[in-house]
C-alpha cells in the first residue's frame, strides 16, 4: 500500500462515510458503500489523474458508481464483495 494512496482514501472515506479495502495480489484499491463496490483502481490509474482532479470529481465518481450498481436489477446481488478479503484500510 502506498501512502499517499491510503491517505487519499482515508479523508474520502471520513467525508463520505465509506469503507476501503486493499487487495495485494492485483493491487486494487476498492471504496464499498454498505459492502458495494463504488470505485476500483490500482496504482496506475490512481496516479494518472492529477491530484486536484481527483479531490474534485471524487463525489461525482461515487454517485456514478452508486446509481450504476445500485440501479441494476439482474446483476445487484453479484457486486456485494466479501468485507473480509484483502487489507482493511478504513
């Protein structure tokens, strides 16, 4: 886990009450509302967004994600992930 990453993480996660893991395998970062999955990234893409475009369009990324897994019916019970695979970052 990088640090920059995690600390990201934590202060998106304290604003807008989410939870994270981190799996190391694949180095995927994973922010779950309620044990959805809302946003998956890894190092790469993390660090290819500039740092003020990524503070500003987190809300926007969470609600996308949010209306587009929560607004399937047929594929709504897959995206739940196990809360105890990976690292627990928040």
């Amino acid at each position: 886990m990088r640090y920059d990453i995690v600390r990201f993480i934590k202060k998106v996660a304290q604003k807008y009450g989410l939870e994270a893991i981190y799996i190391p395998d694949n180095d995927v970062y994973s922010i779950r509302k309620n044990g959805r999955a809302v946003h998956n990234f890894n190092s790469q893409n993390f660090y290819q967004l500039p740092q003020r475009h990524r503070e500003n369009h987190v809300m926007a990324l969470l609600k996308v994600g949010l209306n587009h897994n929560l607004g399937e019916n047929k594929i709504n019970k897959t995206l739940f992930l196990n809360r105890n695979i990976g690292k627990k970052i928040v």
